[in-house]
C-alpha cells in the first residue's frame, strides 16, 4: 500500500510538472497584434507626440501629465538629433529646453524605463519584422539585438542603441523596445518621418496580444 501512494504522489508530481511546462509554452507563443501609430513633433497641431503603447493611444504633453504612468515614450524633433525616440527617463530631455525638463522630468512622479534598440533599414531586417508573429519571436529578437546591435554596420551608439533616447529615425528602420517598468516588449517599423517642429512619425507597432 505504501508503495501504491508513493507510485500515485509521484504520478502527480510528473503531471503537475507537464501542465507547468505547457503553461509556460503556451505563454510563450502568445501572438502579437500589430497596428500603426502617428505621433507629430512637439509644435505641430495638435502635437500627439506621447504614446501609451499598451492601449495604442497618443497624448498632447499635457494629457500625458495627468497619466504619466501610462507613457511609454515620446517624439521630440532636434535641430542637430533630428527625429528622437525618447523614454521618459531619459536624462536628455532637458536639453530640449526648460519647458519639457519643468513638465517631465521634475514634474512627472512617473518617468517609466526602458531600452530602445534600432537594427537599422536593411532589406532582410524588414522582412524579418513581418516574419515576427508570437511574443517568443519578440523576445528572441530583442535579447539578441542588444547583445549584438553594435556589430551592424555604420553602428552609432546614440542611433542604433541600446538606449534611452534614439535619435536620427529614418523610414524603414526597425526598433526594439524593453518596458522595464510596464513589463512588457513591443517592436516598430518606421514607415514615415517629417523631419520638422511641425512633423511626424508613423511607426506600425507589433505587441503581444496578452495585453
């Protein structure tokens, strides 16, 4: 009879350990949903230049104020920078003048944190971003772009990442984002930029489903 209970108890550890494994498969291949984003520059009309990426919706500065927990990062167009990514812990904020060092980064309680990572424009880049399909594919990608971003060519630190702040986007170039704070992965494909105080950015976002 002792036997017989320990036969079965085992029997239950293996089982539990086989639904474990499934869940953590199954979890893994969450699919992503993909939709487009346009984000203006910071004196266009009206400027929407802040992104929640979780509920794929853009804020004015001051509605991203009243929820900065919710923002994911921002545009910012620079004379010399050009078209910038921007988190909102990025310490670079202030030199884009007073006003948005005064409203983000003292005035905002929530400065969320991440990593962005541009692998550039190539032609087999792109495809491999339509190739992109589950939350295992995402993370994948992620994880071996920012060890190995700095091995494309051309690589430029404050460009291609990883980093707080990415600047000089381009049409075509593939990002990879890391929320630390909201715990989550997203990846875009810049599909348009203006390169003005007046412009815009059109990014087609893959995120996971899960959300």
């Amino acid at each position: 009879m002792h036997t017989t209970n320990n036969s079965w108890s085992m029997k239950k550890i293996i089982l539990c350990i086989l639904l474990l494994s499934l869940s953590i498969a199954q979890a893994q291949e969450v699919s992503l949903r993909t939709y487009t984003a346009k984000l203006t520059a910071q004196n266009a009309d009206p400027a929407r230049n802040f992104l929640d990426l979780k509920s794929r919706k853009t804020f004015d500065l001051i509605g991203a104020s009243y929820e900065p927990e919710r923002i994911d990062m921002f545009v910012l167009f620079g004379r010399n920078t050009r078209v910038n990514l921007m988190l909102p812990s990025s310490n670079r904020i202030a030199s884009f003048g007073e006003h948005f060092k005064v409203n983000i980064q003292e005035g905002w309680d929530v400065q969320n944190r991440g990593v962005l990572v541009n692998v550039g424009n190539a032609k087999e880049t792109k495809d491999k971003f339509s190739a992109c399909r589950t939350l295992s594919d995402l993370t994948s990608w992620y994880t071996e772009a920012e060890q190995n971003v700095k091995k494309i060519e051309n690589y430029q630190h404050r460009k291609n990442g990883p980093i707080d702040n990415l600047i000089r986007l381009e049409k075509g170039d593939v990002i990879l984002f890391r929320s630390e704070d909201r715990n989550f992965y997203a990846i875009g494909l810049v599909q348009r930029t203006e390169e003005s105080h007046q412009g815009k950015v059109v990014i087609t976002w893959k995120i996971p489903r899960s959300f």
